[in-house]
C-alpha cells in the first residue's frame, strides 16, 4: 500500500508540474512568435555595426548616440585604419557600413564588390597637420626643403604606416612634394592608425608627428606645429558606403549623417563638409 500511495503522489505531482509548465512553455514560444513578427515588420530594436576610420571615432560617438535617441537603432562602432577595416570586411567581418579616411580603401572594396555602389558619398574633409608634444617650444614653417630632420634631432617621426594607413600615405605625398621624404622616411614610427600616431607625440615618446587636424584638436597633450599647403598632397576625402547585404536601419544611418545637424557636429571636431 505504500509503494502504490507513493507512486499515486508521483503521478499527481508530475501532473500538477505539467500543468504549471505547458502554459509558461506555450506562452514563450507565442512571445518568440511574437518577436520575429515585429522583426520583421521592422517595429522591433535594430541594431548596425559601423566599421570607421580612428580619425572619426570622437565625431561618431556623439553622433550615433544622438542617432540612436531618434531612432531606435543601435549603432555599433569599430574604429582602426582603414586599410585594417577594408581586409576585415574582405575576410567576411559583418559590416553594415564602410566610413574610410581615404579613397583608395572605398576603391579596394568596390573592385571587390562588396559596398553597394549607388549609396556611395564623399561626406568629409580634413587637413594634415605637423604636432609636438604640447611642452614642445619648437617653431617650424612648412615649406619646401623644411628641415624635418634637424628638426627631430635624435627623435622620430610618428605618422600612420605610408604602406598602407591613410595618413601615412598623405604624410608621404607631402614630404615627397616638399623634397625630403627620403630623408625623413629613416626616422618614421609607422603607426597601425592615426590615433597611435597620436599617442606617441602624446605621451612625448617622439618629438614630432604627423596627424589629421581633428585628431590635434581633441588632445590637449599635442599641438600643432604647422598646417601642411593643401597642395603637397591629395585632398583628404572620406567616402563611406553601405556593404553589400547591409541589414536595415543602415541606409537611415547613413542619411542622418548627411544632415545639417551631422554636419554641426563634424565641423565641431573639425572635419569640413564635403560638398
């Protein structure tokens, strides 16, 4: 009587356990149902992952939180050098949107097509600037011939990799065109992007650097020596384009940061509006 009194109290209880868990389990499965319905209809959070050059990375924190208040879409932001960003999204890195510092990292990915050609816009400019350390009292006009190297004593020149960061490269066409690259390329530190760049005159572990003006003008440990002429290297451009497949809310992302209140922001860090 025992044995069978305890099975009874078993099967009572595995009853009442099943009545008590299949409406949870119909209720969660009907709230998934619920959920991919919205995401579909587009009515749920959406979420986009930005791949953005360093220089970019004080202007976009400012305004993808904006962008998100209005929204709805959560920005996530990935910042490097653009050569980094263009092998990543090469090597299938899920990107929705490609913000480059330079043209030729947007031309490498469209050869490829992986960047969806129509929604592809020049949105920025900048300028190359020569930095010292913000204790620095050195004086020094750019101009053909400048004498960079007298003026780095036994230091080095930090600037972005010319092989392949976009800074470098211009820092590289504007020394070739004021007739000393070859004397200066000895001393390069060849930073991984412009922010590294950045830091090393920062923390004055070189005398001299070479930077984006937005990068000079957030850091109070820097300042800027001399403005490079515009004309001893190409102009500075910053594309940026949907990646093929980009999830929805990326197109929207992309058009905010063409608004006048985009606009307000960029000029703020410095970056002039492309036309």
């Amino acid at each position: 009587m025992l044995k069978r009194s305890s099975r009874t109290l078993l099967s009572g209880s595995l009853l009442l356990f099943a009545a008590l868990w299949l409406p949870r389990a119909v209720t969660a499965d009907a709230a998934d149902a619920a959920g991919t319905a919205a995401a579909e209809d587009g009515s749920a959070g959406r979420a986009i992952t930005v791949f953005a050059a360093a220089s970019l990375t004080d202007a976009l924190q400012e305004l993808t939180t904006l962008f998100d208040k209005t929204s709805g879409i959560t920005v996530r932001l990935s910042f490097a050098a653009s050569s980094a960003l263009a092998r990543q999204i090469e090597s299938g890195a899920p990107a929705d949107v490609f913000f480059s510092a330079d043209l030729e990292w947007m031309d490498y990915l469209q050869a490829r097509k992986l960047i969806d050609l129509g929604s592809r816009r020049n949105l920025l400019g900048n300028r190359l600037v020569l930095i010292a350390p913000s204790s620095s009292t050195l004086k020094l006009t750019i101009k053909p011939h400048v004498d960079l190297v007298g003026a780095l004593g036994k230091g080095r020149l930090a600037t972005g990799d010319p092989d392949s960061v976009p800074v470098g490269r211009y820092a590289r066409a504007a020394l070739t065109s004021l007739g000393v690259w070859s004397e200066v390329e000895p001393r390069l530190v060849r930073a991984e992007n412009v922010r590294a760049a950045l830091a090393y005159v920062d923390r004055g572990e070189v005398p001299l650097g070479i930077v984006y003006q937005t990068d000079a003008l957030i850091d109070h440990g820097v300042r800027i020596v001399d403005v490079f002429p515009a004309d001893t290297h190409p102009p500075i451009v910053y594309p940026i384009a949907l990646t093929v497949g980009a999830h929805g809310g990326a197109r929207e992302f992309v058009d905010f940061l063409r608004t006048p209140q985009a606009d307000a922001v960029f000029v703020k860090y410095g970056f002039t509006p492309h036309d």
